[in-house]
C-alpha cells in the first residue's frame, strides 16, 4: 500500500480555551444561587466584633434569626448581584485557567499531575482569578455587611453596577482594589488547597481501595474533603480580607494598615481563635459550593465533551 493512500487519522476534537473558561464561570455562578445566604452570614460574623471585640451573634443560627427578623427573609440573599459578578469574574478566571493548565500539564507530559503540579497550577489560577475579581468581592463585602450598620451610616447601594460607580467616584478608581493583597492571598491558598486536593482526593477514590466510578458521588465526596481542607487554611486570609475591603477611612486615617495589622489585632483583642470566627457557616458555604461547582463543572465538560464533540472521554479536573 503506498504512503498516498493511507488517510490521516482525524484530529482529536478538543473544548476551546474560550468554553473551559465559560463553563467555569457557569459553575460558580450556579452553585453561587444556593449558597448565597450562608455567604452572607460568614461575612456578617466575621465583621461582627470588629474594633470593639463585642460579639453582635452568638451563633450562626442567631446571625440568620437576627437579619430575617430586623431586615427581612430577602435580606439573605442582599448582595446577589455582586456575588454574580465575583463568580463571572474570579471564578471564570480561576478555574478556566486551571483547566487549561491541567490540560496542558497532561498533553505536554502525558500523565496526571502530581501534587506538587496541582498545587502549583492552583496558585497561579488563584491569583489571576483573584485580581480580576477584586472589584467585585469589594462590592459584595460592602453590600452584604451594609445591614448591620446605623441607617445614618449605610452606604445603601442599590445594585452592583451602583456600588462600583459610587466606589470609583467617592473613593477613586484604586479603592475598588482594596484589600487586593490579601484577597490574591487568600485565592492562591484557597486555589493551592481546593484545586489541588480536590484533584487528588478524586484520584484516590478512583484508583484507590475504594474504586469509585466516576460520577457525581465520586464528585460529592471529593468536593467535601476538599472543602474542608480549604476551610482551616483560608480562614485568617478570609477575615483579613473582609475586614479591609469593609473599612471606612476617618480623617484620612484607614482603620487598619494592612493584612498583618487586622490578623495581630483580631488576635490581640478577640482571641486567636477569633481567626476563625464564622467557620461554620464558612464551610457550610465553601463546602456545598465546592461541590455544586465542581459537580456542574464536571457536568458541562461531560456534557460538551459527549454532545458537542462527540467523545465520552472524561476531561475533568
């Protein structure tokens, strides 16, 4: 048989750069509409007490009972759209590039990554994610925590779209990145641990004792440990975070210098353990997030992969 007669083998159909990021996005924004209130609380406790050391809350349940009772059930969900918008901007950004970094890790080397190449193609994802989100996270911090104040010093911004105008307009275009240190902080451990050990853990349960098919209940039980672990290293970032973007600037003089500033005082005069404040509706947030995102994410990638491009090869995280 000649070399002219032998066909080429069809190229291998594979998702753009453009869809793995979409449908990053898509995921976060889903999973985003559950747990939205469960955010919101987080951020309440972990506002709660600042300056003064008083507790607002005696529990998570007490926070919930306390804003449907002064604010309204719809209270629980102030702040929707800015959390839309921070899912459509760090969450496109974080996990679309690291699912291009996964698939480039995988074409380039021909094996799964390690987790070491996990953890670092987190990092990196994290902090992209992160910077681009910022403005966003901003607007939400604020939005979210605006209920709890005096009505003589609420910001009461009607929507996102207000939120940014007003910020860039009384504070300038700099402040919508306030906070941006440790928000890329916290995303690239949030991204290192999340991404990483979701990626391991469901490694393991695949090819470990337990021998999971995949599906979403090999999904389920990845997302949760993943979550978890990403819950106790991130919380200190969290709350430094939240309380910088949160803070007004009296006399020229902000409330606190920076990260190191609001860690060493939220020790100082709340306890160590104060770094924690909100770990229960953190992870109760983080945890069904993770798992509604990766779910859908795994999902859609099956989905396309199946429908679209006609292959039924797994190409998830």
């Amino acid at each position: 048989m000649s070399a002219t007669s032998v066909q080429e083998a069809p190229k291998k159909a594979v998702a753009t750069n453009a869809i793995k990021f979409l449908f990053g996005g898509l995921s976060g924004m889903g999973a985003t509409m559950v747990v939205q209130p469960l955010d919101l609380v987080k951020t309440r406790m972990q506002i709660s007490g600042a300056g003064s050391g008083k507790k607002e809350y005696r529990s998570s349940l007490h926070c919930i009972q306390t804003i449907v009772s002064k604010e309204g059930p719809l209270a629980l969900y102030q702040g929707i759209g800015a959390a839309l918008l921070r899912q459509a901007t760090y969450t496109t950004g974080r996990l679309g590039m690291y699912t291009y970094l996964n698939d480039l890790f995988r074409e380039k080397f021909q094996r799964s990554p390690g987790i070491t190449d996990s953890m670092a193609m987190g990092t990196i994802a994290g902090a992209c994610g992160a910077f681009i989100g910022t403005p966003a996270e901003v607007a939400l911090v604020r939005m979210t925590s605006d209920g709890r104040l005096p009505v003589a010093e609420r910001r009461n911004y009607t929507n996102v779209a207000n939120a940014l105008a007003r910020i860039t307009r009384e504070e300038g275009l700099t402040a919508l990145w306030r906070g941006s240190l440790p928000t890329v902080g916290r995303a690239m451990v949030v991204n290192m641990t999340q991404l990483a050990s979701y990626s391991q853990f469901k490694t393991y349960f695949r090819h470990g004792p337990l021998k999971m098919e995949e599906g979403i209940k090999l999904h389920f039980c990845a997302s949760m440990l993943s979550g978890l672990l990403t819950t106790i290293t991130s919380m200190p970032l969290d709350i430094a975070k939240t309380r910088i973007q949160n803070m007004k600037t009296v006399d020229g003089k902000p409330e606190y210098r920076g990260t190191a500033d609001v860690l060493l005082r939220v020790a100082r005069q709340e306890g160590v353990f104060a770094l924690w404040k909100g770990f229960t509706p953190y992870y109760c947030r983080l945890g069904p997030h993770t798992v509604l995102t990766f779910i859908l994410l795994e999902q859609l990638n099956q989905g396309y992969n199946k429908y679209v491009l006609g292959s039924n090869k797994s190409t998830g995280l």
